[in-house]
C-alpha cells in the first residue's frame, strides 16, 4: 500500500509539473509576442503620423506663401496704377529761397489733400524749362507763374487757381470781378518788383548772376564779364 501510495503521489507530482510548465511557456510566448505586435503597429502609426503632416504642411506652406507673394504683389500693382492715375491740375512755380513764398506754399501743401497741385521750385538747380512748359528762371523769377491744365498763367490768377485747387477759392473770388482783378495785378506786380529786396535778399540781377555761376561752375567776374557786385 506504501509503495503505491508513494507511484500515485509521484505521477500527481509529475501530471502538476507538466501543466505549470505548460502554462509558464502559453505566458511567455504570449507575453514576448504582443509587444512586438505593439511595438511594431506604434511604429508604423508614428510613420504615417511623421510622413502625412510633412506633406501637408509643406503643401499648406507654399500656398501660403506664394498666395500672399501675389496678393503683395497685386496689392504694389494697383497702389502704382493709382499714382499713375492721380493728375494735378495746377502746377505752381515758386521761389523756393522766399521767405514769405514758402510760407505760403506750406500752407498751400497742407490742404493739397487731392493732390491737385504739383509744386516745382525754381530755386531746385535742377530746375528745367522744357519740363515746365517752356518758363525760364528768370522769367518765373520776376513774376509767379503757374500752368494750369496746360494753360501758363501768371499774377493774381495763379493764386485764385491755388486756392481753389485747395477748397479755399471763395478767399480770391474778388478776382471775377474785372476792375478788382486789374487793381489786385498791379498792387501784386510792385511787390514781384521789389520783393527780393523786402525779404533782405540781393537785387533780381544779383540773383540770377549768383544762379549762373552755380550753373555753369563760373567765378562772379566770368558770370558778368567783369561787372561783379556779389
């Protein structure tokens, strides 16, 4: 009975051996296979993760780039197309070595909101004739001149043009009336005559010998053939 007892005691020991080797290695082969089913699906999902944004976002970059290099570039386009299509109608010569001239230009800048004016400085030594309708320095010089939609005006005229261009027109409006337009020309012309000299400035003809030895790089005594009071 002992040694019987002693073989079935033994096989039961085999028998439980077995199936906890049994189910140590199902656990095992389990456990050593699903992290590399887990592993590998993580990286292909990080791959396509990796690969798909690229695509996009580059694609997405560039549209945006170039549609806002060609918005820019429309938005440059049309801006030069409005200058272009901005058109004075008064172009205003002045002396620009006047005291009170400038002063009043300045003004006359400051309400030119329209752009209605073009202002053009005889004193500029790049000044030129030709672009400026054909007055000369010395002809804009002893008087005000303006041309206004291709017409050259000069005295009280230029002014009441200036002043409309400017929405101030009702200060010169005394000019449509004949005989107020004639007095305010001769009041205006004594003081084109004498107004270098007002100002504190040499004489008209001192001017313009100063003006041609700037311009044609002359001494004063090479300007005036010897007759030199500057």
């Amino acid at each position: 009975m002992s040694t019987m007892r002693h073989a079935l005691l033994g096989r039961m020991a085999a028998a439980t051996m077995k199936s906890s080797a049994r189910s140590t290695f199902s656990s095992s082969s389990s456990s050593s296979r699903r992290p590399v089913f887990f592993s590998s699906s993580f990286k292909n999902t990080n791959a396509c993760r990796r690969r798909l944004p690229k695509t996009s976002s580059s694609f997405s970059f560039a549209t945006t780039s170039t549609s806002f290099s060609s918005s820019s570039s429309s938005q440059r386009e049309e801006e030069f197309k409005k200058r272009k299509q901005i058109k004075y109608d008064l172009k205003l010569l002045f002396d620009g070595e006047c005291p009170l001239c400038v002063k009043e230009v300045n003004f006359l800048k400051s309400r030119n909101e329209k752009g209605l004016i073009a202002f053009v400085d005889l004193a500029d030594p790049l000044y030129s004739p030709e672009e400026n309708s054909g007055i000369s320095y010395e002809t804009g010089m002893a008087t005000i001149h303006g041309v206004y939609k291709g017409n050259v005006m000069t005295g009280v005229e230029v002014f009441e043009k200036a002043y409309s261009c400017v929405g101030l027109g009702w200060v010169y409006s005394f000019t449509k009336v004949p005989a107020l337009l004639t007095a305010a020309n001769k009041v205006y012309d004594v003081w084109a005559k004498y107004r270098l000299e007002i100002t504190g400035r040499p004489s008209l003809g001192d001017v313009l010998k100063a003006r041609r030895m700037r311009t044609e790089e002359k001494t004063c005594a090479e300007a005036t053939e010897g007759e030199c009071n500057i």
